[in-house]
C-alpha cells in the first residue's frame, strides 16, 4: 500500500526531527524550534499543494543537518537517497563566513532542483513570517527589516515551481513589510540597506 508507505516515512521524519530538535527553541527563546520544520512541511501542503512524501519528510528534516549534530549519512540511512540529497541542497555551509554564507544562498538559489526550490520558498515564507508572530530576541526593526529583503531576494532568485506557493510567500511578504513599517515592494528603496544588514546573523 504505497499510500500507507508514504505516510509512514513522513511521521518518522516528524519522530526523528522532534527528537533531534528536542532540546532546542526558535530565536524568540520560547517557541520548540521542531515548530519551525514542522510548519515548512505544511506551507507546503496547504498552499503549494504538495504530496510527495519524499519533499515533506526532506522539509521536515531541513535543519537537522545544520543545526544539529546529525549528519547526511544518518538521513541517507533512514530516509533513503532522494530526501538525503533534498536536505543536502538547502544546509549550508557553515565553513563559510556568516556575511559570506547568506549571499552564497541567494546566489545558489536559482541552481536548486525543483524539490529543494520548494522547500526553500516554504522554509523562507515561514521565517518572514516569525519576523512578526515570533521575532527573535534582540532582533530591533532594521534587523528585521533587513532579513525580510535579505529572504525576498533569495524567493526571487528561485526559479518559479510552484505558482500558489510563490504568491503565499508575496502575500505573506506584503503583509509583515506593512507590520513593520515598510513601504510595498514595489515602492520600498532596498538599497538602503547596506550588504552587512541583509546578511546580519539570522
């Protein structure tokens, strides 16, 4: 029952990230940071119509390479080649400098495979989207201001995949620039954010 199949790899991906993750919370200090992932693979689901297992179970386990102490040999080894090399596409390199890292990301974007560009455009939509449900702590409104152009930049250099999860990412966009005082992105003069304030530790 390949349906069946599919739902079982999934759970175990939320099962192996809540455990992974446990221990951890979001930026704002509060928040059990498997929310996050968790979320990705909704975003996915509810507004990019999603339902490969394969793409979801790799959404969820997005950041268990980067931020925890498991490597791309264990994801390989329980979720198979496919969701391994999706969570390889969008774990960055923490080798290099953090200014450095955030502008490899919008320059690697447009060279992502269709899997990895959805769960990229999700995992963005998710974080503008703490940028006000949840801000980091620490975080004054420059810095935030700064990374929704910063997450803006990396959506538009992806190459288009999937038009209803594009334009949640835009609405959702739309509606944090308004709460934090931004003009449209139609209207609002990036460029007066320095390349350091796009790419602030986030």
């Amino acid at each position: 029952m390949p349906g069946l199949i599919d739902q079982t790899l999934l759970l175990q991906a939320v099962v192996f990230a809540s455990q992974k993750h446990r221990t951890q919370r979001r930026k704002d200090g509060v928040t059990p940071y498997v929310n996050h992932p968790l979320q990705v693979a909704l975003i996915l689901a509810e507004f990019g119509g999603i339902v490969d297992a394969e793409i979801l179970s790799a959404a969820v386990l997005h950041d268990t390479v980067e931020d925890t102490d498991t490597t791309l040999g264990e994801v390989g080894m329980h979720f198979g080649d496919r969701v391994r090399a999706l969570v390889a596409e969008v774990t960055d390199d923490d080798t290099m400098p953090h200014p450095l890292r955030k502008q490899s990301e919008i320059d690697h974007a447009p060279q992502l495979s269709e899997g990895a560009t959805l769960i990229k455009l999700a995992d963005r939509t998710s974080n503008v989207m703490d940028l006000v449900e949840a801000p980091a702590a620490g975080w004054d409104l420059k810095r935030r201001q700064g990374y929704l152009v910063w997450a803006e930049r990396v959506v538009n250099a992806c190459k288009p995949v999937n038009r209803p999860l594009l334009e949640n990412f835009r609405e959702v966009a739309e509606r944090v620039r308004e709460q934090l005082g931004m003009l449209p992105s139609s209207q609002f003069p990036d460029s007066q954010f320095s390349n350091s304030q796009l790419t602030a530790r986030s």
